[in-house]
C-alpha cells in the first residue's frame, strides 16, 4: 500500500500562504540544491494530488513551464479533491491545450466522495506515493483527518507575521519525528517528518 506524503513551502514562522496574494515570499532562499530537493519530491510521486482551486490555478503555468520540475509536473497522473461533484477538469483553462502536457491536467481525475474513502482507494494503487500539494485547505483536511504518511517541509528563510497554515486550528497536538533535515545554500531547509504513530 503506497502513502501519502503532503509537501508544503512554508516560512519560518509556520504559515504556507501569506496575507498578501501578490508576495513573492515562496520563491525566497531558493538555491540549485532545493530546487533539486524539490524535483527529487515531485518526481518520485506516482500521483499527484491537489485541491480543487490550487489546481484550477496552476494548470495554466505548468503544461508550458520552463525548467526541469516541469516535466514530472506534467507527466505524472493527477487527481483533484473537490466537493464539487460536477467539476469537470476537460473546461480548465491550459495553454497548448492539445500537448500531451496538458492532456495529464485536463485528464485528471476527481475525487468527489468522502476524503478518508478517496485517499484510501488512491493508496491501494501501486507505483509511488500520493503526493499531496495544495491548497492550504485541502492540506488542512489531510492532516486534520490523520491521512498524512510523511511531511516534506520546505522551510524558507522568511516571516510573514501571519497568513494561513496546514497546522492551525488542529484538534488536538501532532507528534511527529524527524526522518531528515536538509540546509540549503540559500537559507532554506528541507524537513521530512513522520507521525509518531506511523
């Protein structure tokens, strides 16, 4: 049975989305070594997975992105987390819509039922672990409901004072281990945890 590994960029003071949308602060501390910490994340997913506005947003950067995270990005299966059951991922908006890139992210499947049933069928399948990405509310309901294998945290060298994070709000506290830690070049650190009880 494959896991579930939730990766998240967050700032040191804990929050993965800033109060200010147009901040640039997730590109901070970036240094060829993380960017090669993070390739080595999303290339050794058998799926990806995201919530249902995340992925509305960045499927119309991906399929025509630049660099070498890109191609992992297009390549590999998605699926979309939403509780919209009519959400049909054929009328998202992707550049070169007719590229094999973008058939991966209008082909996505959705996952419209119950959270715990969906995660549960999508870990019975072979090849990979689900990689978890985004938004900080689907993130949120994955750690809420205990589905969360392994963190894979990149911790960048910036505070925001405030924002949203995928551990507010939690119902009870989180014991986790530490698997691996990681200093980059540019300041930011790669973290990967597991639950106590895993």
């Amino acid at each position: 049975m494959r896991e579930l590994v939730l990766k998240m960029s967050m700032s040191l003071d804990g929050f993965v989305a800033a109060p200010r949308a147009e901040s640039n602060w997730m590109f901070r501390g970036g240094s060829p070594d993380s960017m090669a910490w993070v390739l080595d994340v999303v290339a050794g997913a058998g799926v990806h997975a995201f919530g249902r506005k995340t992925f509305e947003t960045i499927s119309g950067f991906w399929p025509t992105a630049p660099g070498p995270i890109a191609e992992p990005m297009n390549r590999i299966p998605k699926v979309v987390f939403t509780t919209q059951r009519e959400f049909d991922p054929r009328t998202v908006a992707v550049p070169d819509p007719g590229s094999p890139a973008a058939a991966t992210w209008t082909g996505a499947r959705v996952a419209a039922g119950l959270l715990e049933a969906e995660v549960a069928a999508l870990k019975q399948e072979l090849d990979g672990y689900v990689l978890a990405q985004g938004g900080t509310g689907f993130g949120r309901s994955l750690v809420r409901a205990g589905l969360v294998d392994e963190y894979r945290l990149a911790v960048l060298p910036v505070v925001l004072g405030s924002g949203d994070g995928v551990f507010a709000r939690l119902p009870d506290e989180l014991d986790l281990h530490l698997v691996s830690s990681e200093a980059f070049a540019g300041g930011a650190l790669g973290l990967v945890y597991r639950p106590t009880s895993r």
